[in-house]
C-alpha cells in the first residue's frame, strides 16, 4: 500500500526483495497513479502479480500498456462524501473499519 506512484522503480524493487524472502506474489495498491515515462512498462516487466490504483488522476490512454494493472473508481465515495457534506453528516465514518 502507498499514496502515489511515479516511476514505478521503489515498487518495482520492493516485489523483487519480497519474492526473494519467501512471497508467493505480490500485488500494489496505491491512491495516486502517476505513472510517468517507462512507469508502465517498468510494472509489467516487473514480478508485482497486480498494480491497482485509483482514478483520483487520469492515467488516460496508457492504460493498455499493462495487463496488470487495475483501476479502481473514487466516484462512488466522492459521491457519498459530497451528499453527507450537504446533509451535515460524518464524512470521517467513510473512512473507519
């Protein structure tokens, strides 16, 4: 789990450091997907099994440059968020397990 995603590189070593300790796969999730420059093809390259990110940036059409990446929809929750904001009510309880 991480906040933003840029080149993809530190995600990208920590999979090979977590497969070379044992784990079977390793999957990313992370808020912000920046992906800049050769990020994409850096991910598929890659031993991550799966990167998943938000739409909170639009990735557009690069996209299609990796089967392993997955996009996640904030829409419902900025929804939620914005209707419970003009009703008064808790915004925070979004966000508690």
């Amino acid at each position: 789990l991480d906040d933003i995603i840029d080149s993809a590189g530190t995600i990208c070593n920590a999979a090979d450091k977590l497969i070379e300790v044992g784990a079977r796969s390793v999957a990313a999730y992370i808020t912000h997907g920046v992906l800049t420059g050769e990020a994409l093809k850096r991910v598929e390259k890659s031993r991550l099994t799966e990167l998943v990110v938000t739409n909170s940036i639009n990735i557009g059409p690069k996209t299609s440059e990796s089967a392993k990446l997955k996009i996640l929809s904030i829409a419902p929750l900025l929804g939620e968020a914005i209707k419970r904001i003009s009703e008064e009510s808790s915004v925070s309880s979004l966000f508690e397990f």
